[in-house]
C-alpha cells in the first residue's frame, strides 16, 4: 500500500555522523505519522524517533540529544539525522508510516547503519 526510498545508510567511526532519508508514496491513506525503526541483529525493531504531521515528534531515550528528525509534509519525506553515533546504533534501519490512531504497519526495506572503527 505504501512505497518507501530509502537512502543514508553506511559504514561510519564512533562519534561520527550519517543523515537517513525515506520517501513514501503511492500511499491510500492519509500519512500521519513517519517514523525511523531499527534492528539488530539478533534483537527486535524497535521505535528509534517519530514525527506526526504537526511536527510533534519523540525519541528513545537512548538517542536523545544526539539524533533529530525531521519531515518535509508535502512531500512524505522524513530524515533522521544521526550525530555521535556510537557502536550500539549498529543496525538496519527502517522507515515506516502510519495513520493516525493506528500502529505502524508500512515498513520500508530497510538500510543498514555500521557504526565501527
């Protein structure tokens, strides 16, 4: 139901930065919310930040202060900017989309972040 572009995605050193962006289209509903995911290997997706249509957004505590998202609405466009990034945010990242009152159901296919020396 809904297309997703990703791109950003790359190999990094500790304490440096990566911008993700995500595009989604040819959605049949109205797009509330955009947020990033992401997965480890071997763990579970989990919601990394969020951003709703009136610019509303929130974060995992434990990339507060070091990554931002932002979204440009008309154009379904979403960026995660990722700043001192550290080995633990090693994992493939996922954008999604979703309407509002409903839980994120729209995945895209996903790009890896490699964070290491």
């Amino acid at each position: 139901q809904v297309q997703f572009v990703e791109s950003g995605g790359g190999l990094v050193q500790p304490g440096g930065s990566l911008k993700l962006s995500c595009t989604a289209s040819r959605s049949r509903f109205r797009i509330y919310a955009m947020g990033w995911y992401r997965q480890a290997s071997g763990n579970q997706r989990d919601l990394v930040a969020e951003i709703t249509n009136d610019g509303t957004t929130i974060y995992t505590n434990s990339v507060k202060g070091r990554f931002t998202i932002s979204r440009d609405s008309d154009k379904n466009t979403v960026h995660l900017q990722m700043n001192s990034l550290k080995t633990e945010d090693t994992a493939t990242y996922y954008c999604a989309a979703r309407r509002e009152g409903y839980e994120y159901k729209h995945w895209g296919q996903g790009t890896q972040v490699t964070v290491s020396s």
